[in-house]
C-alpha cells in the first residue's frame, strides 16, 4: 500500500496579502486557526497524515474483525461517505476524533461531548450517532456517512442542505451538520414525514441560536425529495 | 485530543461466551454496549476504568419476545428496537413512551436497556417501569444463569448485587396487570435527564416507582398502599413524602422535585381513572 504524498495544509498554499501594521505582522495575519493548528501539531500531525490513507478498491464488508486490544494504534477500516477508508486508532479514540483528527473531515462538530447537543451526529449504517460517543474501533467494517457525504455527486447541495439555505436555517451553523444527519436519515425511513416526525428527529440537536423553527420548516420544504 | 482517555483496554467479544470466559478471568472488565454512558464518563475524566469488554456485537442479546406471562427483552435491545417493537406496543406502552424520550434518536439508536440497569443511574428512566413491573434480571456468567428480582437489583447509588464475572443477558417482565402511565420532568421535553421520573400501575391495586428522588429507584410502598386501600390523593400525597427523599443537586432541588412527584401521582390518578360521566 502506497502512501500517499502529504498534502500542504490551507497555511502552507496560502498566501498572504495582509499587511504588517502596528497591531500585528502580515505573516501572523496569514495563518488559518485550522493551519496553524495543524502546522504547530508537528511531527505528530505529520505522522498522522502519512499514516492515513484513503483508497476506493477495497470491499470492507468482506474484511475479517481486526484484533481489538490497547492502549496502542490499531489498523481501522470502514467505508466512509461511499469510500473504503483504512486508518488507524486507538480505543480510547471516537468517531469523531478519526473524522476529526486523522481523516481531516471538519464537517462533523463537537459540541458538548456528551451525546447531549447532537452537533456530532453521523450515519452508521444509515442510522443517526453520536459520534463522540461512538468508539472509533466499534465502527470496523461499517458503513459511515458524515456531512461531506451529503453533496451531490456534481458537487451541488442536497436538497435537504439547499432547503437550510433558502430557509435561512442556521446563524453560527455549528449545529447544522447534526441536524442534516438526523434529517437525512428521516427521510431515509420517512419519506413524507409530518412535523410531529420531523420534531421529533431532530429532538437531539440542539441549535444555540434558536433557529429551530426555519430548522423544522426547512427540513418539512423537502418533503418527496423534491427540489425546493 | 482528549488526555483522560489514556490507556484503554478494549477487548472485543463476538459471542456471549467469549465475553463471559473474559469475565471470569477479568472481572474488572466492564462491558460495553452501546457507550452513552461509560463515553460520557471517559471524556470527562469520571471513569477511573481503564479496562473494557465491548459486548455491542453479540446479537444473541438483542430482540424482544413474549410468552402467555412474560415479556422478554434482550439486555443489548436498544430503545430504538423497544419504541419499533409491536409487542411492546401491545403490553409495555409505557416502556415506549419512555423509549423515546431518552436523549434524542442518536442514543435512542445506541443506548440498551441492559445499560440502564448496569449503569445504575438513579435518574435512569427505564427502572421505575422494571420496578412497577417486578421485572426479573438474568445474569450470566460461566458459572451458569440466575434470576434477581429487580426489586432487589440494587445495593445502593450505583452499586448492584451482580457478581463479578457476571453479566446482565436478558430481563423478563411479567406482562402487567392494570392501566400503565409514564412521565418524565426534565429541563425539556425530550433529550434532558430527569429531573423526577415516574411509572405506574393501576389495576386491582397501585404499583408506583419514582426515579431522581433518592440514590435508587424507589417503590412508593406507602402511597401504594393508601391508594390501593381507597384512600384519597390526598393521603396518598402525604404519604409520598414518607416513600421518598429527594436531595438537592446539580439538576433540580428537593424541594421543586417534592412539589413535582406530588403532582405527577396527582396527574397519574386523574389520567387512569375511568370515566365517570
């Protein structure tokens, strides 16, 4: 298995066209949060990266179990958003901390780390998780769809994403991957569901600016998987 | 990343006698399901554990089937399987409205009935209905099977009778006689632990279980009995404050938890008697 070249960090292609002034310096102001984070991350980021691949060509559903012990790395494959996935982790690692922190999917959220605010909600197997409390070597060989999953092919919103938009659905936004998982799987089971339904799919997220009433009317807009 | 998390063991069983052979030789294993609570307790530091046998695969523990007397649920029956289930639709109806206001469907899909009685929370939302239900507990262990009567399941906060090496495989719930009725008050309506749980039995006589109000579950023997002798809801709501103790913590306080158990058999009472008009 080949690994593949590590990829420069937004930090590293960016350039900066800030400027120096007294209150700061033009190469400071050029940092992202997530490059500096990972730049500074060091060797271990590194390794991380180079650890991690991702490849199309392996069928996971047929993989034998791997041998679960700790507290060191062990290898971890899945299928993540239609893709064979193999990494590592160790089990004291989630869900989350693997989308996060080894894959480098940012999409799914952390918010109380807890199972309490539903920010960190992912499909396994198409059924809604808290993936902060889902540990990371309990999803061997499982089917995982996260928020990146949800684009359509031609890169283009799902319908349920577009309906956050045009509903004006989220102010900070940090809750809306976990209540586009919990919606997506709705609509998995319920293809028309009422607002009763939709309320009380989404009744583990919480959104801190209160938008939950553009949040269920959004959700509601795309009843039959129509194109609002 | 997380610190707290160091150092895990996590054995993985595929069979029930695999997980059990483990246990017998690691009793300090604690087994894993579908981790809403042990994960909830790692990564906050509350769980000193470092040692873990994740049993969430063994399907022999999963499923829901009844006989002329009995319920049986299989401890790593999720309470999503439990709100699905026809039977317990058909004689558990409180079991489901209980089901689904348990965090919100991402645990409901995860978390079992087996590690509600495991973990022993007092505020544990399933075990006031196990308690009005005298529900049996099977454990297992390689040493062979035992039936605990719920009732008796618990030694104190969070501590139980099981033995080490054994393991909660299945609960049988002798189908219950008379109407059933379930709430619960928490900061919301779903999602949110308890602040008071309640369940209750009215048939030939009154089975009550409160739930936040005391370091177990609690079966409200007085109150039953003031109830089931024809008493008034008055003597009965006296009598509640002789059953139960609640305490002040983090989530509510003795005295608001008091004022909202007298209210909640209050509300059962109306809510299971007949019509009269």
């Amino acid at each position: 298995m080949k690994k593949p070249p590590k990829k420069p960090t937004e930090a590293e292609t960016e350039q900066p066209n800030s400027i120096s002034d007294p209150k700061s310096t033009s190469p400071y102001r050029g940092w992202t949060r997530r490059g500096f984070l990972q730049t500074t991350a060091g060797l271990s980021a590194l390794a991380v990266t180079a650890r991690t691949s991702v490849h199309a060509d392996q069928d996971v559903s047929k993989g034998s179990l791997p041998t679960r012990s700790g507290p060191a790395e062990t290898p971890l494959a899945f299928e993540l958003n239609g893709v064979a996935v193999s990494t590592q982790a160790e089990p004291r690692e989630t869900l989350a901390d693997v989308l996060l922190y080894r894959l480098n999917l940012t999409g799914t959220k952390i918010g109380c780390d807890r199972g309490a605010c539903g920010a960190c909600t992912v499909l396994v197997d198409g059924a809604t998780r808290v993936s902060c409390l889902t540990p990371a070597l309990d999803i061997a060989n499982r089917r995982v769809t996260t928020v990146e999953g949800l684009t359509l092919k031609d890169g283009s919103l799902s319908p349920l994403q577009q309906a956050f938009v045009n509903h004006d659905a989220l102010q900070c936004g940090y809750c809306t991957p976990g209540f586009l998982m919990s919606a997506t799987a709705l609509y998995t089971k319920t293809p028309a569901p009422t607002k009763e339904q939709v309320v009380e799919a989404v009744s583990g997220n919480l959104c801190r600016c209160a938008a939950h009433s553009h949040i269920i009317d959004a959700i509601l807009s795309v009843k039959n998987g129509e194109r609002p | 990343m997380k610190t707290a998390l160091g150092n895990l063991d996590f054995a993985d069983a595929t069979t029930l006698s695999e997980a059990l052979t483990l246990l017998a030789s690691e009793p300090d294993r604690v087994p894993l399901a579908g981790c809403t609570d042990v994960y909830v307790g790692l990564n906050f530091g509350h769980i000193e554990k470092k040692r873990f046998v994740n049993i969430w695969s063994l399907s022999e523990l999963r499923g829901i089937s009844e006989n002329a007397d009995f319920l049986r649920i299989g401890a790593l029956t999720t309470y999503t399987e439990m709100i699905e289930s026809p039977i317990i639709a058909k004689f558990l109806p409180m079991m489901r409205d209980c089901a689904r206001l348990i965090g919100g469907c991402q645990v409901q899909n995860r978390g079992t009935v087996g590690g509600n009685i495991a973990n022993g929370s007092p505020a544990g939302d399933t075990l006031p209905i196990l308690a009005v239900a005298e529900a049996m507990i099977i454990a297992q262990s390689l040493s062979g099977t035992r039936k605990i009567p719920f009732l008796s399941f618990y030694a104190g906060y969070r501590k139980t009778v099981l033995l080490p090496g054994e393991l909660i495989v299945a609960i049988e719930i002798p189908k219950p006689p008379g109407a059933q009725w379930f709430r619960k008050v928490g900061t919301r309506a779903a999602n949110a632990i308890s602040k008071v749980v309640i369940a209750g039995l009215r048939g030939e006589t009154v089975r009550l279980a409160f739930g936040s109000v005391g370091p177990t579950v609690i079966r409200a023997r007085r109150t039953e009995a003031v109830l089931s002798s024809g008493g008034t809801i008055a003597q009965a709501r006296d009598a509640l404050a002789h059953d139960i103790h609640p305490i002040d913590d983090l989530r509510s306080t003795s005295r608001y938890r008091m004022q909202v158990a007298e209210n909640l058999l209050s509300a059962f009472w109306d809510s299971t008697t007949p019509n009269q008009s």
